[in-house]
C-alpha cells in the first residue's frame, strides 16, 4: 500500500506538468498554424494564445469528445461483434440486406439481386 502511494506521490506532480506541457505546445501549434495560414487566406484576425487554446478545447470538445465514454462504447462494441459472431450467415446476410436497403445500396424497387 505504501509504495502505490509513494508512487502516486511521485507521478502525481508528473502528470500534471505532462498535461500542461501538452496544452501549451498544442496551443502554440494551433495559434502559429492560424497565424499562418487564415489571415493571409482569409483575411481573418490574427488570434493570441489563450484564444488558440480555447480554439483547441472547443474542437476536443465538439470533434472528439471528451473520452468519458470510452469504456461504455468498447462494451457495447464487444456485446455487438459477439452476437455477429454468434448469427448463422442467413441471419448475416438478411441483417447486410436491410441495412443496404436503408442507405440506399439495395436493389431498386421490383429489382432483383439474381436470387
């Protein structure tokens, strides 16, 4: 128990610093990437930092989420490939025709496959 916590203790502090080392270089990267290309591009504002880092939040955010999820996810997918797993390829190959006549990949109306 005590060498955990002494791990803990020692890797602690080192995580955060990794953290905040992380956001500034990502932040410096979007802000000269911006810098760089918009304003010349598109003759939009030329952004400081903090709005840089804000920008890449904001993306984290509405792009890739905020990982909360992750475990949840990686359950549901593991319970779906077992039961793929688990059907007969009759039950397969139904499943593969209605959802390609969902998106529009199925037969035409009156169309057959050759079946």
């Amino acid at each position: 128990m005590v060498g955990r916590l002494s791990r803990f203790v020692m890797l602690g502090p080192l995580f955060i610093v990794g953290v905040v080392v992380f956001m500034a270089i990502g932040g410096f990267i979007v802000l000269a990437l911006w810098n760089w290309l918009l304003p010349p591009l598109f003759g939009w504002h030329v952004i400081t930092f903090w709005q840089a880092l804000g920008l890449l939040v904001l993306c984290r955010i509405l792009f890739g989420g905020l990982g909360l999820h992750s475990h949840a996810r990686s359950r549901a997918r593991s319970r779906m490939s077992d039961r793929w797993h688990s059907m007969s390829q009759e039950e397969r190959d139904r499943i593969r025709k209605g959802i390609g006549t969902i998106f529009g990949f199925g037969p035409e109306p009156g169309e057959s496959r050759g079946e």
